[in-house]
C-alpha cells in the first residue's frame, strides 16, 4: 500500500559553517593576505578595533579577547581548546563539500605532502570581502607565475641533493626581477657553512634553467649564456663581452682591434647582440616583488639550544569593544538592526579567538619542526633531516592538512637566513638495518658522487652494482628506484658511460 507515516532518524554530519571556513582560511593566509583580511574586516564591522596599547582608552578598558599571542613564549604553549582548534584541524576532504573533484584531489594531496613542487602563493587578495563567489567556492588563482616561482620549480626537478636544493633555493631568492643573482657567492657559503666551489656548482647547474641568461652576476655572464646556449659562443665573441665599454663608446676600430676581426664580422657580431635579452625575467609577470616578513624568529639560546619567537609585527592585536556593543544594542529597535549587532558581535569574538589560535598553532608547529632540524641550524645545509608532515603531525598532535596550511606561506629567520615553512621537508628512504631514515635527495647525491668517481681505468658502476653498494651503508633502496634517480639526474646507463670513457 501507498501512504503517509512519520519517521524519525538519527544521523551524524559535518557542517561547514562561515565560522569554520574562516578559521581554516586565516590558519593558510601569508601576514601580508592576513593584514589585508584584517582591514576589510575592520571596514565592515563597527564593533571591531586595533588593540593600540593604550591601556588609558575606554576600547581597551573592556575587550572580549586579544589576539596577539606574545606571552606565548619560546617553547611555551596554552593547549588550544574548543570550537577554535577543532576548525583548525578539520581535515582536508571535510573543507569544501561543493568543490569539484579535481579541486578536492589537488588539496588533499597538498596535505598529504604529495607533491614535490616547491609551494606556490595562493591568491587571497579578495579574502577581505569573504573570499568566496555566489555559489560558496574559492576563486580560482588565475594570475601568471613569477619568475621565482618558475625558477623553483625547475629546481624541484633538477635532481638535486637535499642540501644542493637548499643551496639553490637560497640563490634563487637572491635572484631580483629582471634575473640577475645580487648576493656574493663567498656571502652565502658562509651563511650556509658550505664550501664556495659547491654553490658555485649549483650555480651552474642554475645557469641552465629557462629563461636563458638567467641567475647571471653580471650582463656580460648573462650575454656569454645565451651566446653558449646558441652555439655562437667563440674566442672573438668573448673579447667584445670583455670590452663591452667600448662597444658602449662606439670605438669600432679599437672594437676590431681587441676581436681580431674585421669590419664584416664585427658589425654580424654586434647585430648578434642586439637580438639577446639583457633582462633576462622582465618576461615574467606577477606581483611586484615584496620584502619578505618572517613570521617566526629563531635565536640561539643562552642556556642551549634555540628561542622560537612570533614577530610581534606579524601579529594583527584586535579586540571588540564591549562598552560600544551595549550603547548600539540597546539602540537597535528592529529586528533587522538587532539580527545585524548580534551578528558583528559574534563575528567579532569569533575573529579574536582564530586569530589567537592561529598565532599559537604556528608557534606550536614551528617550535617542532626547529626540533627536529636543529642539526642544520647548528652545522649547516649538509645536516637537514628527512621530514614529512606527518611527522610534526603526530609529533604535536595535529592532522596533517593543518600542518599543511601553517607551513603554507610563513617565513621563519634563522642565524642562517630567511626560509619558508616549506623548507625544511624532505623525502625519506629507509633503513636497511633499522636505523634512522636516509634522506632521499641525499641518497640521489651519493649515486651521483659514486658516478662521478668512474675514470677510465675503473669499474663503470651498474645500476645492480649501485644497489649493493647502498645496502652495505645501511640504505634499503631498490633497482628500479636507482635507475629513476639517475635519469633523474641526466645520468647515461653504465654502458652509455663506458663507451664515453673509452672515447675519451
């Protein structure tokens, strides 16, 4: 029969609210998207103000909360609790039910740490006005890629050692927006306790990433890459480079004189010139670039060990006025007015919560990921640890796709220089005998120094050969993924090099 009856059911379902899609949002913004959200929402609500420090103002006699968190000291945590913390670790499959799938997968491999491309910025500039479209879903990132994003994706894919890929990203951002690297090679080793022929060496390997020209010293470097890079580069080209200033002078007989060539020649030569490109990252677009404003300090210790510190500059102090809330809700007569001053007040108190949890969960995941690598801060680039998210996940008692978005955008400085987040993950590969994990790229660096070892009267080192080699060092590592290493690495097969070798 067909008919009518009255059913109840008891179900369990997330729910999404604006509330936790701002807590998630806040925890993934850079300082400067989040000084941006922060002024919108200034704008947009009355009973939020700036916390100036006056403690003689009526605002701050009064405040629901604070959002800085400088009592919060180096190691020193307040368990988060409540609603808060839950939105901050709410997994990446439970963000955005309405995303589409390749959306939904992109994400969560992000949080999972899947991809090796080096992180890219997120396109947050509309967050103050709710960072959402009508339909509820992010607007896509359609701005063009900067060249320090491009260079660094290349370096993600250069097969490069953990320490080499440290080496390179530290040049990359020395690298100014028409191309050129503008810090001293002998600057750098110091600053990252390596030798000066190694960074010159990744420097090299630098040289030919696109676009041509690019991470040159100087505009005769950049000239001579794009010379070699055409096969045009000779011993008559390599003098006009050198005397540039006489070209500039248009002194084409002493031009002629220092080339050894003759009219003809010199005047193809300068016309070879012309069709360089002395700018070689003029080409890029993006956003102007910025002063990068570390979010954490990291300090040597007095006592030992290291101080890990929030920029107080970072940190947006907000706080709603309780005094100003009474006046305006006791003011409100109609129900739209009342609806309006209930909702300012709890976005205001919501506000003040996230941002304080925000600046403890970042405090919290930077103090260990300085844990685990304080090798590196001590000795240099050649002591960085394998380390995943998960890692500093279980370690802190968070889901990974938190640790995701804290590391996403945040810059810590260190004695060593300035770094994101980011920076400090590496691969792992397992212990043959139970030991500690092997980084990944360092074990890809050993296979290329073994390589580079072959001369002609010695063994050419197979890839099997390779393989028993590692696991006598304690390195579970098999065949097939030495054979991806070394095509990783541009390296020919041991029978490709033994014929090099024999050919001289």
């Amino acid at each position: 029969m067909i008919g009518q009856r009255l059913e109840v059911r008891q179900g369990q379902g997330l729910v999404i609210t604006p509330q936790l899609q701002q807590a998630i949002k806040l925890l993934q913004l850079s300082n400067l998207e989040l000084e941006a959200f922060v002024e919108g929402e200034l704008e947009r609500n009355p009973l939020l103000q700036r916390d100036e420090g006056d403690a003689g103002g009526e605002a701050s006699s009064e405040p629901v909360e604070t959002a800085s968190s400088g009592e919060a000291g180096e190691l020193q945590f307040t368990e988060p609790s409540g609603e808060a913390e839950r939105a901050m670790d709410a997994r990446a499959e439970d963000l955005y039910d309405d995303a589409p799938p390749g959306e939904r997968d992109a994400d969560r491999k992000r949080d999972a740490g899947e991809s090796g491309e080096q992180p890219g910025l997120s396109d947050w500039s509309r967050v103050g006005g709710g960072g959402l479209d009508g339909e509820g879903l992010e607007r896509p990132d359609t701005r063009e890629a900067t060249l320090w994003e491009h260079l660094q994706a290349q370096a993600s894919s250069a097969g490069f050692s953990a320490a080499d890929h440290a080496i390179a990203l530290t040049l990359i951002d020395a690298t100014d927006e028409g191309g050129y690297l503008r810090a001293e090679l002998q600057e750098i080793a110091d600053r990252l306790g390596v030798d000066l022929e190694r960074i010159e060496s990744v420097l090299a390997v630098c040289h030919g990433f696109e676009p041509t020209g690019v991470m040159a010293r100087s505009a005769p470097e950049c000239l001579k890459l794009q010379l070699i890079e055409r096969n045009r580069f000779d011993p008559a080209m390599a003098a006009l480079l050198d005397h540039l200033e006489l070209l500039a002078r248009r002194d084409f007989p002493a031009l002629r004189k220092a080339c050894g060539v003759d009219a003809e020649d010199l005047t193809d030569m300068i016309a070879e010139l012309k069709a360089l490109t002395p700018r070689p990252g003029a080409g890029f677009g993006g956003e102007p670039a910025q002063t990068v404003v570390p979010d954490v300090h990291v300090r040597p210790d007095p006592a030992g060990g290291w101080r890990v510190e929030l920029n107080a500059d970072t940190l947006p102090r907000l706080l709603m006025d309780k005094r100003y809330h009474g006046v305006v809700a006791a003011g409100a007569r109609s129900e739209t007015e009342k609806a309006f001053v209930a909702d300012c007040a709890a976005q205001a108190s919501w506000l003040v919560k996230s941002l304080d949890q925000r600046a403890k969960t970042i405090l919290k995941v930077a103090s260990e990921i300085v844990r685990q690598q304080d090798a590196f801060l001590a000795f240099g680039v050649e002591f960085l640890r394998p380390l995943t998210l998960k890692t500093v996940a279980d370690a802190i008692e968070m889901h990974e796709s938190t640790v995701s978005r804290v590391t996403s955008n945040k810059y810590v400085a260190t004695p060593r220089g300035g770094f994101e987040l980011q920076f400090f993950f590496t691969a792992a590969i397992q212990s043959s005998e139970g030991g500690a994990l092997h980084s990944a790229e360092a074990v890809r660096h050993r296979i290329k120094s073994m390589i580079d070892g072959e001369s002609v009267g010695g063994d050419v080192l197979s890839d099997d050969r390779i393989v028993e080699i590692l696991n006598e060092a304690g390195i579970d590592i098999a065949r097939r993924t030495v054979a991806k290493y070394r095509e990783a690495l541009r390296i020919p097969s041991s029978v490709q090099r033994r014929r090099l070798l024999k050919t001289g």
